[in-house]
C-alpha cells in the first residue's frame, strides 16, 4: 500500500488501518433571524405615537413652556441612546412572542381612555411608555423586553407631574429651603429673619419663589441620575443608588445655592442677584448636580471594588 497507516487493530494477521478523517477549517454560521418581527414592530411603534400624537404634543407644549420641564425634550433621544447602546444584544436575543404583552396593552388603552375622558392627563400620558412595553413584550417576547425595557420605562421622566401635586409639593419645599437657608446664614453671622418663603436681612428682603424650588426639576434630576448610571457597566445596585440619589443631591444643590445667594445679597447687596448663577439657577443645581453624582460613583466603586476582592 501507498502511503502510511496506523493499525488499529489485528485479527487474523489481517492489519487494519485506522481511517483518521479529514480536518475541514469551518467557521461559525450565525443563524439570521428574520427582519418580520422587527418591521411589525417598528409599524406598531409608529401606530402608537399616532395615536398618542395629540398627548405628545400637550406635553411638548409644557416643555417649551416651563423651563423646569424642558429636559423633556431630551428624555425621547436619552432613551433612543440607550436603545443603540444595546443594539447587539437585542439582535442576539430570541424572539418569542409573548401573550403576556396583552394585558398590558389593554392597561394602557384603559388608561389612556379614562385619562382622556377624565381629564387626567398625567394618566394618560403614564400609559404611553407602558403602551410600548406591552407592545414589545407581545410581539418580540421576554429576551428582548428585558433588553429594552430601560429605555422604555426612561420615557416617564419627560411626563410632568400633576399640577395640583406639584403646587403643593412646591410650596412645601420653598418653606423648608428657606428654613435651612436662614438656619445656616445665621449660624455664619447673618442676621436673618424667616417668615414662610421670606428670608428678612437687614439691607433686603429675598424670597424664595416658585424658580427657586427643585421640586419642579425632580423628574429631570431623576431622568439625569438615571442616564448617568446607564452611560457605563455598574453592577444593579450601583446604577439604583445613583439614579435614587439624584433628587436628593439636586436638592442639596439648590440649598447651597439659597445659601450662597443669601450670603452673597447680605454682603455684596443687589449685584448678588445679577449675576449668571442665580439667572440661571437650574443650570447651576444641574452642573452641581453632576459633580454630586460623579463624586458619589466614585466612592461607590471603591466600595464596589473591595467588596470584589
């Protein structure tokens, strides 16, 4: 015989050769999943914001009416962000339609019902982002819902509160930014005298007006934390912590803002109120705001990184 082989075994004299198969170079396939359910999807994206066109424009009105709500503007393309950041894992994840979509589908249309004729809007515009995760979650399964489902449930920060909730809870705060601006200036050596939203010193008197309050911008604090834990890979409970600790860190902000504002009016007189950080105090408290968060996630991932090792 020609060539080489390896006997295996022996029997009768007889020599069998082994047959070693031949090594073939293949490389993974990566089956292609059909682009249907993504194109249902997109047309029943596209069918819902019709139907939600007119509560999408009440909201975007409100937006470029009050400035505290003009991060909404923002949250929709926050949220698409989040979406692409998540393209390759949605393109992996099985897709297995899911009846448990439907009822939650049908909520939504309840809410939005009874919002409407109810003249509740903040119900209604609620049911939108739950709307679209009964939607994916019906038509695209549980994989892929647990990949979207952060930037789904984003859309709620653009939703303004209800207003009659909002007063009060703005009333609230002015009161009590105003009782820890006038404690604090008094312990550095200010005289002060409060009464309600009214800080009395001795060469003026200042109040603590709507504009003041961070009630207004909680939902866009909440929306900023929220964006700034999704930006890198954090363990879950990092990424709660910094989104939860937002309002509270936006609040300290606008405090010391009150604070320094106050001190500022007392020894440097009407010029303290001119100037760019008090015009524009809610883009101070959200520049503070992020300082806050950055310092924040630093100590958690040192936290994060010892209790690792």
């Amino acid at each position: 015989m020609n060539g080489v082989t390896t006997p295996e075994k022996a029997a009768d004299g007889i020599v069998v050769p082994e047959v070693v198969p031949a090594k073939v170079a293949t490389s993974a396939v990566r089956p292609v999943s059909s682009p249907l359910p993504w194109l249902a999807l997109g047309v029943a994206a596209a069918a819902a914001l019709a139907l939600y066109a007119p509560i999408i424009a009440g909201m975007a009105a409100e937006w470029s009416e009050f400035p505290s709500l003009s991060h909404g503007f923002a949250v929709p393309l926050i949220a698409a962000y989040l979406l692409w950041t998540r393209r390759h894992l949605l393109a992996e994840a099985p897709i297995e339609s899911s009846f448990i979509g439907m009822p939650i589908i049908v909520l939504a249309m309840g809410m939005l019902v009874i919002g409407s004729l109810g003249s509740e809007p903040f119900l209604a515009r609620l049911s939108l982002p739950l709307a679209l995760l009964g939607t994916v979650l019906f038509l695209m399964g549980p994989s892929v819902t647990r990949r979207a489902w952060v930037a789904i449930a984003y859309l709620a920060f653009m939703i303004p509160l209800p207003y009659l909730t909002l007063r009060a809870l703005t009333y609230k705060s002015r009161v009590f930014d105003a009782g820890v601006t006038a404690t604090v200036i008094g312990w550095l050596g200010v005289p002060v005298l409060q009464s309600g939203v009214m800080l009395h010193l001795p060469n003026m008197t200042l109040e603590v007006a709507d504009d003041c309050s961070s009630v207004p911008a909680i939902a866009a604090l909440l929306a900023l934390g929220a964006a700034y834990a999704q930006m890198q890979a954090r363990p879950t409970w990092v990424r709660v912590a910094l989104t939860v600790a937002a309002a509270p860190l936006g609040l300290l902000s606008n405090i010391v803002r009150l604070i320094l504002t106050s001190l500022g009016a007392y020894y440097l007189g009407p010029i303290a109120l001119n100037n760019a950080i008090h015009k524009f105090n809610g883009t101070s408290v959200f520049l503070a705001t992020v300082v806050l968060l950055v310092v924040l996630d630093a100590g958690l991932a040192r936290i994060w990184k010892r209790s690792s090792s």
